[in-house]
C-alpha cells in the first residue's frame, strides 16, 4: 500500500513538472522549448554564436543550448548512434554531408526553408556546397576566406622587403631570408585531434593556384590518384618550405608542436622571428585578441597567396560551418530558418571574425578594413573552392592530416606517405 | 520532459520490479517439496543478475566478436580483413607495439614505484603526508592529467622564453641545452606520455601497499634482524613475498589500465607521431571512419589480450583461498 502510494507521487509530480514547463512559453504566445547545438566554437567564436542566436531566443522563447567539441565528426556520431543527436550541428567539413544524408540522420531542408528567396541571397556555389543529389541538406552560415598570407606592413618596411606579386618570387624571398638567417614563414599545424589541417590548407592552396580548380575536384573526388603530378607537385611545394629548418620558424619541430593559433604569434614579437604566416581570415581576431595594440591595415595586413600559373590568380579557398538539422523539432526549424538571415549572420560580422555568404549582408557591417577587403575578395572571386581536407569523407580528411604530420617530420617519405593515402582512398570512397 | 519521466519510472520501477520477482518466486517456491525448493532456491535468486550479466556482457561481448568478421557497417561478412586491417599495416605494428611498451613500462613502473614509495615512507613520521601527496593526482580524470602535462612538455623554439616545465628546468639545469619539442617525436613521446599515465596512478598502488605493509607482522622482520638479517635482506626476502598477493592485485590492476590506456595519448597527441595505442586506433576506426568491423576486430584484440592476466589472476585467487 505505502508502495503504490510512493509510485502515484512520484506519478503526480512528473505530471507537475510537465505542465509547468509547458505552462511559462504558452502563457507568452512564444514557441519556448529548447534546441540543441553542437559544433566547433569556444571562446571569443562561441561568445560570438551566443550573440547571434540571442535575438531568435528573445523573439521565440527557445532556448539554444550549444555544445562545442574540436571533435566534431566522433562526437557527432556518437550521438546519432547514441540515439541522442542534437537539433541542429554545424559542420565545418561538407564533406561529411553525403554520408550523413545517405543515413538518414540529417533531414532535407527543402520544406523548412524558402529555397527561391535563398537563392536571390546566397550565391550558387554556396548553395551547392549543401546540396547532396540536388536536395539541399544544409546551409552556410558562417565563412572564411583561406589561402591568405599574411604580415605585418612595419616589419617589412624596416626589413626593406617588397611583397612579390608571384609564388617564384615568394620562394626566393624565403631563400634570401633564409640566407641572412631569418626564417620567413610562421608555421603550427597542431590542433588536438585534427592536428594537420592547416598544412592541408596550403598543399590544397598551392594546388589550386598551379593546377586550378578542375584539378582540386578531381581530387577530392579521388578521379585523380594522390600520386598525380599536381598532388605530388603540390606536397612537395609545401614541404619545400615547412620542412626546412631555415624556412619557417623554429624548424620543422616548431611546425609540428604548436598550435594553429598560436602560430602567428612570432611574428609579432620584438624582433619578430618570421615574416609571413598563411592561413584564412578568422587568424584576424586571433591575432587581435593576443596583441591589443595591433591596427588592421597598419600593423596587420594580407594578400592572397601570389600567382603560380597566372589563369588561376584569382581563385579564392574558403572554408564555413555549414548548418544542418538531425532533428525535425518546430524550434529547429524556425533557428535554421533565422541562421540563413542576413540579419543573424551580420551580427557575427559585426564582431568579427567571420564573413557572410549572404550578400544582403552589407559590406560596410565589417568591423575593419581587412575584414571588408576579404568580404570583397570572397565576393568578386572568380572561383572558390572548399579547403580540399574539408572536402573529403572523414576518413580520407583524417588520413590526409595526419599524412602531413608524417612529412613534415619525414620528408624523404614522401612516396610511402602517398601511398598509404592511396591505400585509404581506396576504401573511404567506396 | 520525456526523459525525466523515464528516469522517475526507472528510479521506482527498478527497485519495485525486483522486489515483486521475489516475492512472486518466493510464494512459487513455497508451494514445491523442501527438496527441489532447496535445488531451485539459489538460480531463483541469481537469475537477475545472471539475465543482467548475459543481456549487458555476454551477448556484447559476443555480438562484437561477429561484428569483428563483417563490414563497415555490420552488414556483410568478409572474413578476417578486419584483423588483416588491425594487425597488418605499418599504422597497426605501431600501435601494437606502444601498446606493449605501455604494458611493460606502465604497470612496472607503477608497481614498482608504489612498492618504492610506500616501502620508504613507511620508515618516516610523516608518510601519511607523503601518501597523501603521491594519491592526489588520482583525484583528477586522466583528461585533466594530458591537459597538464601537455603544458610541462610543452615547447617553444630556442631563444623564445620556453613555458613549459620540462624545457624550462633543463635548460636552467643543463648548460648549453637545446629546448625540444618533447611530444612530436618517437621513441621520447611514448615514453612521456607513460610517465603521465604513472604520476596519475602511482598514488593508488602506494596507498594499496601501504596498507598491506601494515598488516606485515612486525615480529617476523624483528626476528630476522636479531637474526642478523640486513634491511635489503629483511625487504627482499619477508617484506615482499607476503606482499604477493598485493603485488599481483596491483600489477593486474595496471595491465588492464595499460591496455586500455586512451586518454592521455588522445588528449596530449591524438596519437599522431607514432604515439597510437590499440584502444585509440579503436576509437578512430569507430568514430572516424566508422567501420564497425574494424573497431570490433581491435576491441576483440584489447579482449583477447586481457584474458591471459585474467587467467592467471583466477589461478592465484584460488591457490590463495584453498591455502586458507
């Protein structure tokens, strides 16, 4: 008796509970609830992200409960098989799209959002990047532009060195450096579990820059092999540089042992200790945050990465979190449906950090001139390109990371690291 | 919402649930002859745990041991690729390899240095202190311990102030020392991450053989003295052959942590640089490429390799109860 009492309280109270958290949003008219967000943010990225969703949750009552890991694929997939998957992720590997569609665990977007007004704010190659087999699975929120070197206007002048408008002319920049014992290049490639994906980023730039976009499709689609002339070209090029003592900073050991964002920092020590530094638009705000006395555009400036083969001077490597639903929920639907806005993506804009492939995002949103200049780069660029390890399956991008990390470390081993990748493509493409 | 009211019918159906399987056996039992009553009683009684073990050991276990011999997605057998794939390549040897050293230096250096610590604070008024200080980082996760000693070995070029500990200290201490990059290459990293693993566990095994230097009794070493019989000697040769049983508990203890180390190698180098073991080689097949086959096959490897210490433990439990 006392038993079936306890049962029928605990009964009563979960009851209770249910009403009351029902109960406070109906009251106000708002949809309330809550949805879930995973993706890769931390810091002053993730401050950014709670900016941006705070007026949909005022406006709506829901409330968006992010979660953030650097390992995004395995944490994704653990929830999904966990039974658990959260509302909403955002991916920073497209690549990663077919698969999750093909099972089922990322739901079409074609019904929640107004694809034809889209397609008037985002231009098509955005668009497409989303699209698995035509239907559209998810959307770019939030973009970078890659492939960009970067330095400090000051040092430069008091080193009396000029920027060379090609990549040759770079390479004998680096070797003059080089010759009077200054390492002109700032390198890190460590980044926890995706340690290597920076260096993915310049063998994927200098490719794209020798061999041109046709060439990096075929690629990532794996109808070339990773021993293809471009390929190979374009690892040596890299390693050219990174695996050179004299090249980058604290010789390859440096390059292997620090950390993406922390790579940059050298070159702004006195007496700075490299010159240059590639890597996409968000190393500003990094940059920025580390040293506050640093103006953009006097202290701080970039250029694409210099021509090879001039017909693809022009061709710009970005990167984004694409935005994808893995549960249909109403709150899921309206975040996404705010997301693509142009009015949510300008207040990250505005604070930094991020470009928007929305063109109703005004340029003059930017905070600063170098963040306007790469909106306008990004904007006028003939060609764009995905960064190649996003690209790919997981796998292959995982393979490929690590693969750098081998040469970098090995650069005699070039051939055996090349085919191992092989190896793996064989299988992750399957 | 759904989910709490799971966890409430959970939380008082458990407990209820069982406790009506009882009674109802218990009233079912009554009405049977005291023999067979006396025959059935005991698998009454451990029926739920057996159905707890099989539903949530046994049939794992087993269903893990098929998905070893299938595809990617469990779906096609293929025969014994999987373990081709998990004992086969360059990749595989390595983490085989790591994984052996882990097995040997972890757990003896734990051992060891538990028996080392606690053998000599046992000789001090203070080792209470001492134990104290030696079991705190058992306080933190393994996570935490990467994450700190990630900073002790990190690296800056030379020339830069070095912020890490290890960098720092030896280039105070040694002249003319080159600060290196500790974690990005073999055979140091392997070896610095064990050292990590065996700060973060050495506190257990020297409280565990603490106590049982307690329960020594302090008149056979006395008498060996009178004998004439050296500390070393008296440590050698009474100290440690009664300490046995602990030994081989603890020694047990680390070989399954040394097997199933993760943490500290996914957390300080994500196994790159040669640094992978089994169990993250077994994560990245699962999460990573998500080849269930694969993940299995090197879950039953892991499996496998357990059973030997296990074995031998068993053994020695039961030499040791038929000796009482």
């Amino acid at each position: 008796m006392a038993r079936q009492r306890r049962t029928a309280i605990v009964f009563v109270a979960a009851a209770m509970l249910l009403a009351a958290g029902g109960g406070d949003s109906s009251a106000a008219g708002k949809l309330g609830g809550t949805v879930s967000v995973l993706g890769t943010w931390g810091g002053s990225e993730l401050d950014s992200f709670n900016a941006m969703v705070k007026p949909f949750e005022d406006r709506t009552g829901a409330h968006v409960e992010f979660q953030g890991t650097r390992d995004l694929t395995a944490v994704l997939q653990t929830r999904i098989q966990g039974g658990n998957p959260p509302d909403v992720a955002a991916l920073p590997n497209p690549g990663a799209l077919p698969l999750l569609a093909r099972s089922h665990a990322l739901k079409p977007l074609g019904r929640v959002l107004d694809m034809t007004q889209l397609a008037r704010q985002y231009p098509s190659t955005w668009l497409d990047i989303g699209r698995v087999g035509g239907e559209p699975y998810a959307i770019v929120v939030k973009a970078a532009l890659k492939g960009l070197v970067w330095y400090d206007p000051q040092t430069l002048a008091a080193e009396h060195v000029t920027l060379p408008p090609t990549w040759a002319g770079m390479l004998a920049l680096t070797d003059r450096l080089a010759g009077r014992g200054t390492s002109a290049w700032c390198l890190g490639l460590g980044s926890g579990a995706t340690s290597g994906w920076p260096a993915t980023d310049w063998i994927d730039m200098l490719l794209l820059r020798a061999a041109g976009p046709a060439a990096h499709d075929a690629w990532v689609r794996h109808k070339i092999g990773w021993d293809a002339a471009p390929v190979r070209q374009a690892w040596e090029q890299f390693g050219r540089i990174a695996a050179n003592p004299k090249d980058v900073y604290g010789g390859p050991p440096a390059v292997l042992a620090t950390d993406f964002g922390d790579a940059p920092f050298p070159m702004f020590t006195k007496p700075p200790r490299c010159l240059f530094h590639l890597q996409a638009t968000f190393i500003e705000a990094i940059i920025q945050k580390q040293f506050s006395w640093i103006r953009p555009g006097i202290d701080l400036a970039f250029v694409p990465m210099p021509r090879i083969a001039p017909q693809y001077a022009g061709v710009a490597q970005i990167a984004g979190d694409v935005f994808g639903m893995f549960h249909d929920t109403p709150q899921a639907r309206a975040l996404m449906r705010y997301l693509v806005s142009a009015e949510a993506q300008a207040i990250w804009v505005k604070r930094g950090g991020a470009l928007s492939p929305n063109k109703g995002v005004p340029l003059d949103a930017y905070p600063d001139v170098l963040s306007r200049r790469a909106a306008e780069l990004l904007v006028r660029a003939p060609a764009a390109r995905f960064g190649a390890g996003d690209m790919m399956p997981p796998e292959m991008t995982a393979a490929f990371y690590k693969g750098t990390l081998d040469y970098v470390a090995h650069p005699d081993q070039l051939r055996a690291i090349l085919a191992r990748l092989e190896a793996v493509a064989r299988d992750a493409y399957k | 919402m759904g989910t709490l009211l799971l966890a409430a019918i959970a939380l008082a159906g458990a407990p209820a649930a069982s406790v009506v399987y009882i009674v109802a056996a218990e009233l079912a039992l009554g009405r049977l002859a005291v023999r067979p009553r006396r025959a059935l009683r005991p698998w009454v009684w451990l029926a739920p745990a057996l159905a707890f073990v099989a539903v949530f050991l046994v049939y794992p276990t087993l269903d893990t041991v098929v998905l070893s011999v299938r595809d990617a997605t469990g779906a096609a057998w293929i025969g014994l690729a999987n373990y081709a794939f998990a004992l086969g390549s360059r990749d595989a040897l390595i983490a085989l390899r790591n994984t052996v050293i882990w097995l040997v230096l972890f757990t003896g250096l734990v051992v060891g240095g538990g028996l080392g610590i606690a053998a000599l604070a046992e000789r001090v008024r203070y080792d209470a202190a001492v134990r104290g200080i030696v079991f705190l980082p058992m306080a933190l996760s393994f996570t935490a311990a990467g994450v700190i000693w990630k900073f002790v070995y990190e690296f800056r070029p030379a020339g830069a102030p070095q912020i890490g500990l290890l960098n720092a200290v030896l280039g105070a201490a040694v002249p003319g020392f080159e600060p290196r990059a500790w974690l990005v290459g073999p055979p140091w990293n392997t070896l610095l991450l064990i050292a990590a693993g065996v700060w973060t566990w050495v506190g257990f095994a020297t409280v565990v053989f603490a106590a049982a230097l307690k329960a020594v009794p302090a008149e056979i070493a006395e008498a060996a003295r009178v004998d004439g019989a050296g500390e070393w000697r008296v440590f050698r040769q009474i100290t440690l052959p009664l300490l046995g049983p602990t030994t081989g508990a603890v020694a047990t203890a680390m070989v399954i942590t040394a097997l199933k180390v993760f943490d500290v190698v996914y957390v300080m180098t994500s196994g790159n640089f040669d640094t992978d073991v089994l169990a993250t080689r077994m994560y990245h097949a699962l999460f990573v490429d998500q080849h269930l086959g694969r993940a299995a096959a090197l879950a039953v490897i892991l499996l496998a390799a357990t059973v030997p210490v296990m074995a031998v433990n068993l053994r020695r439990l039961r030499r040791e109860a038929a000796a009482r």
